[in-house]
C-alpha cells in the first residue's frame, strides 16, 4: 500500500511477485487501487488497475477529491463509472466541487454525463458545495453550465444561504448578480440569508 501510494511501481510488481496479497485491504477497507490513486501516480494506477474491477466508485473519487485529473481521465478510459455515486449520495462531481479542484470539474462536467443539479447527503448539490467551500470560480462554472442556483437542501436552504454561512460576499455577488435565486429564502428555521449573514 505504502508503495502503492508513493508511486513504486517496481517495488509494487516486486512484492506481489513474492506474493503480497492484492486482496487486502487496510482498517478502513482500502484496498491498494484506491492508495495509488490517492498518490495521483497515472504509472502507478495503470500498475496496480489490472488488480482490480474499474467499476469501483473510490478510487474515482478519490482521484476526483484530491485533484488528480490526470488519474481521473485514465480510471474513466479504463471503464470507471463516472455516475456512481458514494454511500451518502456524493458524487465525483460533489467531491471536486467541494475540494475546489477547477480542472477536475471541467473535466466532469465535459463528459456530460453527471447531473450538475444531483443532490448528496442533506440534499446539498455541487454547487451549495462549491460556494460553502469558497470557490468562486468553481461557482462560476457551474452556473455558466446550467446549475440551479434556486434548489434548496433538505433544510430549505438555497445555495445563497450556505454561502452566507461563512460570509462569502463574493460569492454572494456572483450567484445574485442575474436575479437567479430568492434572496429572501427561508429555511426551515424562518431564517433568510440577510438574517444569517447579520449574525455573523
């Protein structure tokens, strides 16, 4: 896993030549594929890939999160299945979004094959990730893509008041500047975005 991860490839194919267990998994049930995959060595990955079934969603996603676009455009050649989705709902989409990874975004979004408005865990979407993470530019890409910036979460939220929430003025700026959104929203609470931001 170590080598897995540090892109020794040689040192990999060695090991399982004396007869390392490719099967194995560590404490969390991570398997060597997704510790290449999180090292972001392409060489690495294509070494360890024959292991193992692309349609596995985590090494995708781990790629996806950790910024590796390079990885991520080889795992989906090799056959990984960009529209699965985690145990909460996230997509790869979700993750890259919410990490602020722009060009793993671009990349995902060209395939056209992830619905930009999908909702993960609490009914967030990439875009309430992306705003809560900062990224304007992520933000803006979305939005030019076709997100819905008036969806709520299932607290009621739109993505105004998720960004509200860490006062992101800029954000703000960018999402309301077309009139796109109700900026007087109310969650579930009766609390607008002006009400949030005034107690921050």
């Amino acid at each position: 896993m170590v080598a897995a991860q540090e892109g020794h490839c040689r040192i990999f194919d060695f090991l399982i030549g004396k007869g390392a267990n490719v099967s194995q998994v560590d404490d969390d049930g991570k398997n060597f594929l997704y510790w290449s995959c999180k090292g972001g060595h392409v060489g690495m990955v294509e070494c360890v890939l024959p292991q193992y079934e692309t349609d596995d969603v985590f090494p995708l996603m781990q790629a996806a999160c950790d910024g590796y676009r390079d990885v991520c455009e080889f795992l989906v050649c090799m056959g990984a299945d960009v529209s699965q989705v985690d145990a909460f709902g996230y997509s790869v989409l979700h993750c890259s979004c919410r990490e602020g990874h722009l060009d793993v975004v671009k990349y995902i979004l060209s395939l056209c094959i992830i619905d930009i408005n999908s909702s993960g865990v609490g009914g967030k979407t990439p875009l309430m990730e992306a705003a809560y993470g900062k990224h304007r530019d992520i933000v803006e890409l979305l939005i030019r893509n076709g997100a819905n910036v008036s969806q709520v979460d299932e607290a009621g939220e739109n993505v105004i008041q998720n960004s509200f929430m860490d006062g992101i003025e800029e954000i703000v700026k960018t999402i309301t500047r077309e009139n796109l959104v109700n900026v007087r929203n109310r969650n579930m609470s009766e609390v607008t975005a002006a009400m949030t931001a005034k107690c921050n």
